[in-house]
C-alpha cells in the first residue's frame, strides 16, 4: 500500500481516506482491500497520526492477500517516514 500525507496546518482531528482502483480487480477484491486497510489503520495509526493532517491509504495488488502482520508493520513504518522530517518529501527509507 501507498500512504500520503499531507499537512492541512491546522489544529483539526486527522482524516483518513482510502482508495483502490479498477486495476486491482473486481469490486470483491478492491472492497476486501479497502477493508484490511480500514483495519490495519484503526490498529495502528491511533497513537501516530498528528492533528492537521490528512492521510490517503492507496491499495496495491498485494494489499488483498499479503500477510495482516506485515501490512500493519508496513502501515506504521510508513508513518514514521513520512514524520520523521515535518516538511520533507518521504525518502522510503533512504538515508
């Protein structure tokens, strides 16, 4: 999955989106997706989100069928890059 944020600069509660598109499959598997990543969210983004912010989960292919464990650690590392620097760019995991 693909996570983005973006600062809205204010003090308002998170938002939090989901998407998948047609290339991922049929609705059966773009809905499954949205789910496991509407779970993996409530799961792990309660104590790493930040007021102001807004985030998209954007499903991939894998995200249907990879590993729930390994979705939540790709979810929170995700998260932690995108926080690490306030206003830079996302590196994944480039130092």
């Amino acid at each position: 999955m693909v996570v983005q944020a973006r600062n809205r600069m204010d003090s308002e509660p998170p938002r939090i989106g989901f998407t998948c598109t047609k290339k991922l499959g049929n609705a059966v598997i773009r809905n499954r997706s949205k789910r496991r990543m509407r779970e993996a969210a409530r799961l792990v983004m309660g104590g790493q989100v930040l007021p102001g912010f807004d985030y998209v989960l954007i499903g991939r292919a894998a995200t249907a069928t990879r590993n729930f464990g390994d979705l939540q650690k790709d979810l929170s590392a995700a998260l932690q890059r995108l926080h690490r620097w306030p206003h830079a760019v996302a590196d994944k995991g480039k130092s």
